[in-house]
C-alpha cells in the first residue's frame, strides 16, 4: 500500500485525521503553552494530572520562560476525596503568594479529568476574582478529549480576548487577532491601514498589558487563519467589533477584494487602479525569477507551512512550477479550490503526514527537491526547505513575493533539517 495518494483519486471529504495516528518528530507548530505566553505580564497555571504536566513543562523550559509556568497537580486523592475545587483555589492562592512579581492576568488550564467529575470550577474563579480583584483571571482548556468538537486552540484565542474590556470604540484603531506571528512589512493590509493613519495592534507588538487591553477599544478585527474565526465571532458579540476576516490565499482579484472591503469598512481612501497594477507586475516579476531560479526542481508543499496549500499548488502549476506533491490531512480550502487543482493536476501526490501508513514511508526523494514546510522536508529528508509555519506573517502581493524569495533561498542554501524541525514551537520567542 502506498503513503500517498493521488489526488484525481480523492473525494473533497478527505480526512486523514480519523482513527489511528502518526506522530512526527516534527515539532514547530504552535500550542496552547506557547500562545498563551503572548500575553504580556500575564501567567500560566495548568492544573492537571502529572503525565499531561510532563509535557507542558518540558514544552515551557525549552522556550525558556519557567517564569511564566506554574503547576497544579491532580492526583487519585483528590478524585476519591472530592475536593478538586478546593486543590484548585488553594493551589492558585499559594502561587499568587509566591510568585516574585504580582502577574496582571492568569491563564488556568483545566484539563480533562475536570470535565469528567463536573468540577464547578467557574465558582472558584468566583472567589478568586473577589479576594484579587487587581487580577484578571480567565479559564482556558487542556482538554484534547475536545480536538475534534471544540479543539483547544481556537478555544484558546478566544479565552484570551475575553480579558479584554468593553468600552467605546477608537475608530482610527484596529486589531489583528489569532496570530502566532505579527503581520508587518510582508503584509499587504498593515502597509495599506498604516499609510491611511489607522492604528494596528496584534498581541505579539503590545509591550505591556495595558498596550493588550487598549486593543477592547479598537473598532476592527482582522483575522488570518480559520483558528482565530471562534475569537472573532465572540469579540462581535462580546465588544461590538465588527470583524474582516482577510483570505490568505494565493489569487489577486482575492487579495484586491479583501483591501476593498478593508477600505469600504474604515471610510479609507481604496489603493488605486495604477498600485494594484504596480503590485500585480511586481509580483509576476518575482516568480518568474524564482522559476528560472529552481527550473525543474520538483516543489512539495506542506499545510503546517501555509493555511492553503492548494492554492498555493494551483499559483505555482500556473506559473511554470512543477509542483510534485502536498502533505495535508483535511481538505479546509474551499471546494472550487479543491475541484481546479483535480483537473488542473490529478496526479498531483497528496500526504498523510497523520495518517498510519506514512510510518512505512520510505524517507527521501529520487534526486533533488524543494520543500516549502517542516513535514514536508522531513519525510522527504531534505536540506533544502523553506521554515515557516502558519503563514509566518505573510498575506498579499508582499507575502508572495516575501514566499517565493525564501523558495529561491531553499534553493541555494542548504538548513540542517533534523535540527530545525526538532524545535518546538518555531519562531516563538516568548519569555
């Protein structure tokens, strides 16, 4: 049986995520520990059994930020003596008394085994708002029995824009919400909002927690990935902020809609006819000198690199790229997307980096390729890659051309693979 399958073979309802998984040594996307430590001067408590605690501590000490973790244990005598509600306020009082710096927020992670017992831990947050008050406290969720229905990191985005006040709304400010990295100089929206005098503020630039809760009076919510879509929904409910989300794709008449929609949404003046054309030309320009850079290397592509791989495939088949493969195990794109790229190249190779099978994968390529993500470049054990994830900032005409400059870079440079993507929460700089 093959590890991969050929896409003309697939139905739009793929999933590989289902049943029996492979883990990967691939290490650099995000998770709740590392998102969590963004906010400024805020703290993580997890109270949890001891086997879920290993891992979130090891995952803390390789970021190198003790100082932002605390623990709460859970143990059989707290389940046969009932007292779970009691651990977790006591608990929580002894590291407010013993923390060196008084934190201005805390994150506390429930896990599990509080779901299992009902723990009413929402009347202990009760107490501890009343006896610290000069604290923000707010329930967060380490409860992997939830990936599918309520997955923990959209529930995390979320939780964390709850500390955030309602309060008039600065119509020259906006935010952007639900990303591990900050969206600057290759990102088509921020160079537009910033050149129209508008305000941007993203949790990863706020210097201190008063910088975070000014982003309660913003009157916008950009989000650029579909894990920040539960965050946004709840702010427009919540605060009364309107919310764009901003299509980080591949297509330019896309691209144009979304910074029309911006413009219309905050009264701006829209980008001239004569910009997008400059910008369209500019682009072009790159990704023929990244084609004539790779030639006819073989392409791979990876869903933890980029939120939509498909088209990126379909922009790169279009532009004379001889894309080979995509690791991805859910199609999230939309079904026009999906239903090109069949037509367009049904022999293309779709990955199951999840999937069981890819455990017998035979690790390596015949002669030379380029891949753009961590998985991709493991499984096909090469040096010649592209680390990011999750967009790394990039949207627009800038993050093409930003994308397709560090494909030409993979090119001509080697990275020492097996180091890189051992890295736990890549790119984060937290603590």
């Amino acid at each position: 049986m093959l590890e991969y399958q050929l896409l003309g073979d697939l139905t739009y309802e793929y999933n590989a995520d289902l049943g029996l998984s492979y883990a990967s040594p691939v290490r650099g996307v995000w998770n709740i520990v590392h998102i969590g430590t963004l906010v400024p001067e805020a703290h993580e408590i997890f109270v949890c059994p001891t086997s879920c605690l290993r891992g979130v501590v090891l995952t803390t000490a390789e970021m190198g930020a003790m100082d932002r973790l605390s623990t709460i244990t859970v143990g059989e005598d707290n389940i046969l003596e009932g007292d779970m509600e009691e651990a977790l306020q006591r608990g929580t009082e002894r590291i407010i008394a013993e923390l060196p710096v008084r934190p201005r927020a805390l994150l506390i992670y429930t896990s599990c085994i509080h779901h299992f017992l009902a723990v009413n831990y929402q009347r202990v947050y009760r107490i501890l708002r009343e006896k610290y008050p000069d604290i923000d406290f707010i329930d967060c969720y380490m409860d992997p029995i939830m990936r599918r229905t309520a997955p923990a990191i959209p529930s995390l985005w979320r939780q964390i824009h709850r500390l955030l006040p309602k309060t008039d709304k600065d119509l020259r400010r906006v935010n952007y919400v639900g990303n591990c990295f900050a969206y600057g100089e290759h990102c088509d929206l921020t160079a537009f909002l910033r050149a129209s005098g508008v305000e941007v503020l993203q949790l990863q630039t706020c210097a201190s927690y008063d910088d975070f809760l000014r982003m309660g009076a913003s009157c916008v919510n950009f989000t650029f990935h579909n894990t920040a879509n539960t965050a946004a929904k709840d702010m427009r409910l919540r605060l009364g902020q309107t919310w764009l989300p901003m299509r980080p794709g591949y297509r330019y008449d896309d691209i144009d809609a979304d910074l029309r929609m911006a413009a219309e949404t905050l009264g701006l003046a829209p980008l001239s006819d004569a910009h997008i054309a400059a910008e369209r030309e500019s682009t072009e320009a790159a990704a023929a000198r990244t084609r004539e850079v790779l030639g006819d290397t073989p392409v791979a592509l990876d869903y933890t690199a980029v939120d939509r791989p498909l088209e990126l495939a379909l922009y790169l088949l279009d532009h004379g790229f001889r894309v080979e493969s995509v690791f991805i195990d859910v199609f999230t794109e939309s079904r026009e997307i999906f239903d090109e790229l069949q037509k367009r190249a049904p022999t293309l190779k779709i990955y199951q980096s999840l999937g069981w099978n890819i455990r017998r994968m035979k690790r390596g390529h015949d002669g030379p390729v380029l891949a753009v993500g961590q998985k991709a470049a493991y499984f096909l054990d090469t040096e010649h890659f592209v680390n990011i994830i999750e967009n790394e900032g990039m949207y627009g005409y800038r993050g093409i051309r930003r994308l397709l400059e560090l494909m030409a870079e993979a090119f001509r440079e080697t990275k020492s693979m097996r180091e890189l993507v051992q890295v736990k929460g890549w790119g984060c700089a937290c603590g």
